[in-house]
C-alpha cells in the first residue's frame, strides 16, 4: 500500500503534473546536447500527433527516401 492511497487526488495529480513538467525538460535538455535537428526529431517521433511528424519533414526537406524521415499519413 502506498501512502498516496489515503491522499487528495487532486493533490496527487498537481505533483505528478510537475514532475512531468520536469522529467520533459531533463530529457528535452538531453536531446539538445545532441544538436538540435536531434532534438526536433525525438519531439517529432515521440509525440502523437501525425500533423507535427509531417510538419518536421516538410521543415527539415524530408522524403521518404531520407534516413531521417519519420513516416506520417499525410491524409489525416
């Protein structure tokens, strides 16, 4: 059992908001010390969203024949 069990939900959440926001920044700083096309790429191949995975690739002049694209459905 944890202690959390018997504590404000609302509470719980508003922490695991922040140490979200932080855990973000120390893994986005770390893809920054790798340059920056890396960083965007590892945005780009982390996140959902299929509109931001396209705009990298029209951002950075990718085609599908590049080592670096990430694959999109270009008609969602």
């Amino acid at each position: 059992m944890s202690f959390l069990e018997n504590e404000n939900q609302m509470v719980i959440d508003a922490e695991i908001q922040t140490i979200s926001e932080q855990l973000f920044d120390e893994w986005m700083d770390s893809n920054l010390d790798e340059g920056l096309f890396y960083a965007d790429r590892r945005f780009a191949e982390m996140c959902d969203s299929n509109y931001l995975k396209g705009r990298f690739n029209l951002f950075y002049n990718l085609t599908p024949d590049d080592e670096h694209y990430i694959e999109w459905d270009e008609e969602k």
